[in-house]
C-alpha cells in the first residue's frame, strides 16, 4: 500500500492544495514545497512474569478487539520510553513495576479507522511490586495471566508481542 493510501492524505496539510507526492517517507506538496515526513511512532509493551505466567490484557478496543495484548501503549511527546511505559501500566493495570529491564523492540502496524499507523514498539521485562493485584483500567477489557507454556499465538493481537514473548521464552526458560 502506497504511503497516501496509508495516512488517507489527499491535499497539503498547509496550503489545502491536492498536487501532493510521495517522497521516500514524506508527502510532498508541489504548490508550496512543504514535506510532512512519516516516521514510526513510538509505543510500549511490558512482560510481567508471576509464577511461569505473563500478565496478559484482553483488548477491549479495535484493533485486535477481544485479542491479548501486553500492557503497554503510544509513548507521548516528551516523554521517554520507561516514562511511557510506567504511565500506561498506571492506565491499563494500576500500578507501576519496581524495575523496568529493556528485552527488545520490534515493528509494528496497527490500524486505526481505517488509518496504517507504523510503530516500533519497545518491550520491558518488569518486576512486579509484591502484594499488589494489578487490575483492569483504560483499554484493557480484563486482564488475565497466561502460563507461559499455553500461550497460543493465535490469541495474540500484534506480531511484535509475539516476537518478544517468543525471545523471552528462549531466553528465560
Ligand atoms: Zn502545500
């Protein structure tokens, strides 16, 4: 899919013309020379392991609707990735890990009304606080612990997730 067709862009975001143009990762507008450049958006995902099992979200939202997810989400302007990490486990579960440990990142796509977002999500192994239940806020429909050795991949909704969870099980267990 062409990177128009992607973002739905049809005229110049600054001067409304429609004499727009692809150019590598940017669209370009031949009336006024402005470049809207599209990068990746940043984005999070943690993998909390209690007993051989993760802390998985079921997604109450499209995309990947009733699908798992691990918690996580679009890192913010400003912030850094642990920032947005920590704030979207305050969202989604409720509570913040002790200690973040980068694992890995990977890419992703994630459509949004009709709309391909590109993402390079980030994933965290965290250590969760003892004696704190997380619980479901936000975009989390429920959340749910899955051992890690019943984990079916058809079940998951995004195939970054499914990489890193395929990486912390080789290298872990
Ligand atoms: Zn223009």
């Amino acid at each position: 899919m062409s990177l128009l067709q992607e973002t739905q862009i049809t005229h110049c975001p600054r001067c409304g013309s429609a004499s727009i143009i692809e150019f590598h990762n940017a669209v370009a507008c031949r009336a006024c020379g402005y470049k809207l450049f599209i990068n990746c958006a940043a984005a999070t995902g943690c993998l909390a392991v209690r007993d051989g099992s993760l802390l998985m979200v079921v997604r109450k939202k499209d995309p990947g609707k009733g699908l798992l997810d691990l918690p996580g989400g679009f890192v913010d302007f400003g912030e850094s990735l642990e920032t947005g990490m920590r704030r979207e486990l305050n969202e989604e579960i409720g509570l913040a890990p002790e200690r973040l440990t980068y694992l890995t990142s990977g890419p992703n796509t994630y459509l949004y009304k009709d709309v391909l977002y590109h993402t390079v999500d980030c994933f965290f192994t965290a250590v969760m606080p003892v004696g704190i239940e997380p619980c479901a806020g936000d975009d989390a429909e429920s959340l749910t612990w899955v051992h890690l050795d019943d984990i079916d991949e058809e079940k998951i909704a995004f195939d970054s997730v499914k990489a890193a969870i395929r990486l912390y099980k080789e290298k872990y267990r």
